[in-house]
C-alpha cells in the first residue's frame, strides 16, 4: 500500500516511472486487485512519454490480447519505438516478428539488423540466432566461420542450445578446427544444463569413444537423461543398448517401452523394432495384429527393415504352414 500511495500521486502528475511502476502493480496485483485494463492505461501513459520498458510492455499487452484486443500490428509499432531506444528485449521481440511477418512484411534482412543489435548488446537468445542465420545464409552471406562467433559468444553466456551447436561444429570441423574434445566440453555444459539434445550427443561421444574413453556406463546413463526428456532418437538408442548390447545387461521389457514411445513420435527403425517384439513375443506379449501394424507405420516412412518385416509376416501369414 505505500508503494501505490507514493507512486499515484507522482503518476497523476505524469512522472513515466511511476506510471509504468503503477502500471506493473495493477497488472500483477500487488497492493490492488488484477485490472488488466488500468495497467495497459499507465503504461501507455508512460510509454507515450518515451519509457521503453513501458512500450515494450503495451506491445506484450497487444500482441496477447490483455486489457485491450489483440493488434500485431500496434505491437510491433510499440516495440519498433522501444527497440529504436535500445532496448534490448524489443530489438529481439521486434527481429522475431519480421522474421516470421507478424504484424508486418517478412523481411529477413531487418530482422538480421534488430538480432545483430540485440546480440551486439550481449543477448544470448540473439546471439544464438545470429549463430543460425550465418550458418544458413538467412538474411546474409553464409558464412560459417561468423555462425561459429557468434554460437561462441552464446554459448559463453550459458545459453544451452548455442552450447550444443558450438559442440556439434567442433565434432563435425564446420567453421572451425575439428576437435572431439572440445566437441565433448561443449556437449558436457550443455548437457549439465539439461538440454537434451545435448546429453543424447554427449552418450554418442562415450559409445564410440570419441574425445573421451568409451564408457557404456555413461554411454548409459546420458541416453537416459535425454530419453526422460521425451528425446525419441535417444529412447531409440537406449532400446538398442537394453537388447543389443554385450556391455549392459538386457531388459526387453524396458526397450519395448522405450521403442514404443519412440515409435509413438514417428521414429520409423523404433516401430520396425516394436514390431520384431510383437511378432516375436520378447518384452511384451506376442501379438502378431500389433507387430503388422507397426510394420506398415514403419514401412510407410520407406524404412527398408519396416517393409521387408512387413513382407515377411504377410507371406507368413498367407502361408501358415510354411
């Protein structure tokens, strides 16, 4: 209550601070009932005047449609006025916007001017986008030495994704030397955050020794991490390793759990291989309809083991006896 009695006053008297403060106490409902509608009225009072967090806050409120209808148009001519001001949320906002042509025209090479802003004032989310638009030519020349640069400056920031791409070129030698280890650094931080894309690459790298020694029990334990996370190649890999591997001991019934939540995600070597445990009966009940009906999901996608099994259990099925 003493924040809104000294910040009335001074908003009344059109103090932009505290109109937008005023503005932010009506929106959360501190001190005052939720009113969407009063807060957009005092931060369009202080963004009338100028205040670039308050625009880029009627921008956030128009483009969600809070306190007033849903206007891309208006949103991104309130982050346009912010992001000419330097701030640095509305440059990202606003880059984001040209690049998918929300609110207006698609034009990749001024959202490449607004990224190269925010990330220039150290955005990681921009600086990491920068890192994508180099490595594919996307509003300026490909060049991935610049993609590397800029993945760099990201990923030193803690930024996961930029972290786990600055790994994958070290791995693969694109933009900068090849080096498995470096690869392995990179993939560790990223994965240590709990990106698991990176915690799949990370297992990769411990399966085939590649920047560490071959280690099946991290191997293991990372291919776990990213399965969790719902990863489908990565509960794909760990299937395999539960049936297929001489170093970890076998649980089909796990593998076909894990098969079959790959295989829910269009994974097609994971519904070949759920069917090969439906039609053998190993990790779950024999079920020939089942092993069929994943054959032909995998055999759809062109999966040549998906279309051989399929071929093999219908002539098995059209000649029993054989």
């Amino acid at each position: 209550m003493v924040a809104l009695q000294n910040w009335q006053p001074l908003a009344a008297e059109g103090h932009a601070t505290s109109q937008f403060n005023l503005g932010m106490m009506y929106y959360k409902g501190r001190g005052v009932p939720r009113d969407l509608a009063q807060a957009f009225e005092w931060f369009q009072k202080a963004a009338s005047q100028g205040y670039a967090r308050a625009q880029n806050q009627v921008a956030a409120m128009y483009s969600r449609g809070e306190g007033v209808p849903t206007d891309n148009v208006l949103a991104i001519s309130w982050l346009q006025k912010a992001a000419v001001l330097g701030y640095v949320d509305s440059q990202y906002q606003l880059a984001d916007r040209l690049a998918a042509g929300r609110g207006a025209p698609r034009d990749d090479v001024q959202a490449f001017a607004w990224y190269s802003k925010a990330a220039a004032a150290g955005d990681a989310p921009a600086q990491h986008v920068l890192g994508q638009w180099y490595a594919s030519g996307r509003g300026v020349a490909q060049d991935d030495a610049a993609a590397v640069v800029w993945y760099r400056k990201a990923a030193e920031q803690g930024h996961p994704n930029a972290q786990n791409t600055l790994g994958y070129r070290y791995q693969i030698g694109r933009g900068v030397e090849k080096s498995d280890l470096n690869a392995v650094l990179w993939y560790r931080k990223a994965a240590d955050s709990g990106f698991a894309d990176a915690q799949y690459n990370l297992a990769v790298m411990y399966g085939a020794g590649l920047g560490v020694p071959k280690d099946s029990a991290q191997e293991l334990l990372w291919y776990r991490k990213a399965a969790a996370q719902g990863l489908p190649e990565a509960q794909y890999n760990l299937a395999l390793l539960l049936t297929n591997s001489e170093e970890v001991v076998e649980n089909l019934t796990e593998a076909a759990v894990l098969y079959q939540k790959a295989a829910e995600r269009g994974l097609s070597n994971a519904q070949n291989n759920l069917g090969t445990l439906y039609e053998s009966g190993k990790g779950v009940p024999k079920d020939l309809v089942l092993a069929m009906k994943w054959y032909e999901m995998s055999a759809k996608q062109g999966n040549e083991w998906g279309q051989r099994n399929l071929e093999k259990l219908k002539a098995i099925q059209q000649n029993p006896s054989q």
